[in-house]
C-alpha cells in the first residue's frame, strides 16, 4: 500500500516516487491511475468514475452542508457518438407488426412494445447530501469530451475536470425533469467553481481482472464557491475536507457498501485528529478494503491480497426504532481482524438523512444500484494493536459527519 502525507510525514526514501504538482504531494503511480479510462483504454464496456465529496457553508446561515461531484464513462464506446440510456422508451413495433395486432393473429402474442438497449454515455451529476438532498443529472456522449493526458484535463461544454480544479453549470427544468424520468435526477441548477488540494492519497485500495478502486484523495482540502438553487454557498479549505475515489470496473460493486471519515476526535486525548482520515469500500468477493491514516499511522487491509492476511465481518441494518420516528437510524459496522490489529467500527444515520440514488449499471438489460447515502454518520472507531497474547489500544476516536452509503443491485423492468 502506498500512501504518502502532506502534513506530518513524508517518507524521504519514497522522494523519487513523488511529483509535487501544484501544492500536491501524489506519487507517479496514483497520478498514473486517476487518468485511466482515455489514452489507456477504449473498452466498449464497463463504468469509470471520479467521485469528488466535500463540504460548503450556506453564505446566509452559516450552516454546513454536503456535496458530490461525479463525472462517470459507462460503456462509452459502445455508441461513441451518441447517448443511450437504458430506461429511455423506445417504441419497437414496426407497422407490419401493428397490422397483425389489429388482426389478432397468433402472431401478435409474441410482439416486444419496447426495445431494449445497453446504455452508453459519459455523465456530469452535482448533488447536495442531507435531509433535503437532491441531484442534478446531465448526460454526453464520449466523443463530445475534451481531454489531456499532459496536464490531465476533461471538458464538456461549460464542466471542466482536472487534477487541482473543478468547474461546471447544470441546469435541468421541472418540465424536462418530468419528461426524462429516464435521468434518474432531479429538476434544479447549480453552478461550481472549486480548487482542491490532495494531502493524503493512496494508489491502492483493490484491484483485480475486472475491477479497481482507490481512494486518490482520503484526504483533501476544497475552496471557491457554489450555487445550488439559487443559494450561495462558500467552500473555505480552513473547514472543508473532502474525499476523492476513482474507480473503474464491469459493473459496480455488489453489494455497495461505502464508509468515508474525516472528522474524528481523539477519545482518549480529547483532541480533534486533524491528520486523521479514512475509507472502507466493498463488497470485492464479500470482502471489504479499508484504507487509512490515523495520526500519521497508515494501516490498510485490501481484499485482493493473494493470500488472505485479515478477516471481515460488516453490516448495514435498521437500529432498533424509536419512539420518535425522526429519530430512527441504519447502523453500519464493520469489524477487522488480522495477525497485528483489530478495527472496529460502528457508525449511525438518521434514516431522515438519507436520500435514496439510482444508478444504471452497464450490464444492460435495464438493471441498476439503489444506493441510500448520508453524510451525517456519528459513531465510533476503535484500534487495538495485537502484541502477544495482549491487546494495546492505539486509539480510540468519535467520528461525526462521516459519510455512509449502502446498496444493492436490482432487476430492471423490463
């Protein structure tokens, strides 16, 4: 695992490994792999995604609130030059075939209405987390983007990507909203214009013949401004860390289970861990990768290891209800156990916070990820060292507003 750090530790053996670009410390190989999915591959099928997470505060209220910018490639060169979505009508019947359902004949009982098509298109979503969350949600085909390999760029129309900034316009209307159910978003616009910083990134997170993921940013620091719905709000890096993850693969995981956290306070010293961040991604085979660094201390168990070197045990459940319905939660677990350490974790989100998000898979056949996500996750982790036949505590931290997704795959109508 390969991890290197802005603030307290820089490793000087790794010196030849690291450009610093722009302020940011990433080595060649996370570089390297955050551009995948252009020059280095023209795979008709499969999904490519950079997911950029983080926070602003309403210019009026002072109030937080929680952010996503994604820019995903699903089956991209299947139809280069055109968009398909999946779940977009498309009437299939020729007027031979009217001709013989107006007749009844036998014939008729075997007509298809509609035809079915394998989705391929390149996607721009911005969407706010929370109690009133919401996406906005715009669609390209492949051939229609910009993009540079040396600096890394992406450019569709007015949304620009790359490796220190992110920019960009949505705009979708009640009307075409309602008329493109097919979207799977929301009617509303926004408008972005960040700068970001990496201060801890890792290479590795899992990888095999089908699927790679890697958080490029467990930690990041973001600035500049947004509107979102006619409301201003300013991203100050003094007080908004975010995450950024990239993946690539034949599909998504299955099921989806997604833990990020930057706000952890020590327990045991009482003070905030300023340098502290971490990420846990699966399901790979039922197992789940966990990345971390813990006050300059990086621990990481990745479920494509050969050989087996920890164990796993995770869930994500409804808590027991409460009187008061607002007040009912998902509790996510996850528990992790190797030769030299013991991980668990225990995170909680009212069910209130969630906002429910559908995404279509590229396997085709109408098939698609419900994801319930939140970004106000309040719980606990806990580290213990195995030293012998004892356990030394490392530490044991409050996490608030960490990030929490669980999903699963299913069935398109068909």
């Amino acid at each position: 695992m390969e991890c290197l750090f802005f603030y307290k530790v820089f490793l000087p053996e790794a010196e030849n490994q690291v450009k610093r670009y722009f302020g940011m410390n990433i080595s060649k190989k996370a570089l390297s792999r955050n551009r995948f999915g252009f020059s280095n591959s023209k795979k008709k099928f499969g999904i490519n995604y950079w997911r950029f997470i983080f926070s602003g505060v309403n210019a009026v209220t002072s109030q937080e609130q929680m952010f996503f910018i994604e820019f995903s490639m699903v089956n991209p060169w299947n139809s280069p030059s055109e968009t398909l979505l999946g779940f977009k009508p498309r009437i299939k019947i020729t007027q031979e075939d009217l001709q013989y359902a107006l007749a009844g004949t036998e014939s008729a009982k075997n007509l298809q209405t509609e035809s079915i098509v394998v989705p391929s298109y390149c996607s721009v979503k911005m969407g706010m987390m929370g109690e009133n969350a919401k996406q906005l949600c715009s669609y390209f085909p492949v051939k229609s983007i910009k993009f540079k390999q040396k600096p890394f760029e992406i450019e569709i129309g007015n949304k620009y990507f790359s490796e220190t900034k992110i920019s960009g316009f949505l705009n979708t209307s009640a009307e075409e909203n309602n008329e493109h159910p097919e979207y799977f978003g929301n009617a509303g616009y926004a408008t972005w214009n960040l700068e970001y910083e990496v201060l801890s990134s890792f290479a590795d997170g899992y990888k095999d013949k089908t699927s790679f993921w890697f958080p490029f940013g467990l930690q990041c620091t973001f600035s500049g401004k947004i509107n979102f719905d006619g409301t201003d709000y300013i991203v100050d890096p003094r007080r908004s860390l975010g995450f950024i993850e990239r993946y690539w693969g034949k599909t998504l995981p299955q099921p989806w289970f997604h833990i990020s956290a930057l706000n952890l306070s020590s327990l045991i010293t009482g003070k905030t861990l300023l340098d502290s961040a971490f990420a846990v991604k699966g399901a790979f085979n039922g197992e789940l990768s966990f990345v971390s660094n813990i006050q300059g201390r990086t621990i990481s168990f990745t479920a494509d290891k050969a050989k087996k070197t920890f164990t796993s045990i995770w869930n994500c459940i409804q808590a027991p209800e409460t009187e008061n319905v607002e007040d009912n939660k998902l509790h996510w677990s996850v528990s992790l156990n190797s030769r030299d350490w013991i991980i668990d974790i225990d995170l909680y989100c009212k069910i209130k916070d969630l906002f429910n998000r559908t995404i279509e898979l590229p396997d085709g056949n109408r098939k698609i990820m419900n994801i319930l996500e939140g970004a106000a996750g309040i719980g606990e982790i806990k580290l213990f060292r195995k030293i012998k036949d004892t356990l030394e505590q490392i530490e044991h931290a409050k996490i608030i507003k960490a990030v929490c997704e669980f999903g699963q795959q299913e069935e398109g109508e068909i």
